[in-house]
C-alpha cells in the first residue's frame, strides 16, 4: 500500500537533500584543492565555508521577509 507524501514531507525532504549536498560539496571543493596543490592545510576551509554560506544564507531570507 503507498503513501502520500504530504506537502510538509516534501518540503522537509528538499531541505535535507540542499542540506546533504551543501555537505558534500562543502567538503569536497577544498579538500580536492588541497590535493591537488599537495597542501593539507586547505583542509580548514571546510569550517570556514560553512560559515560564510550560513551567514549570507541568513542575509538572504532576512532581506526577502
């Protein structure tokens, strides 16, 4: 038997998915730069990256409300 996937379901899904890609892409972009240019300390931007998507992901919900 299937189930409908209520609006607030599907909603909850898209954010996890945004969620777990920003994740992913987050970590990976510096840590294959880091690879590549064989310099483990491109690893601290993973943080840093994080922080600044935050922060202007804040800016920009604050300025469409």
């Amino acid at each position: 038997m299937a189930t409908k996937i209520t609006p607030e379901q599907k909603s909850a899904l898209k954010e996890g998915l945004k969620v777990f890609v920003w994740a992913g892409l987050s970590a990976v972009i510096p840590l294959a730069i880091g690879w590549m240019q064989q310099d483990p300390r491109w690893a601290l931007m993973i943080p840093v990256v994080n922080a600044v998507a935050y922060a202007l992901n804040i800016v920009i919900k604050n300025r469409q409300a």
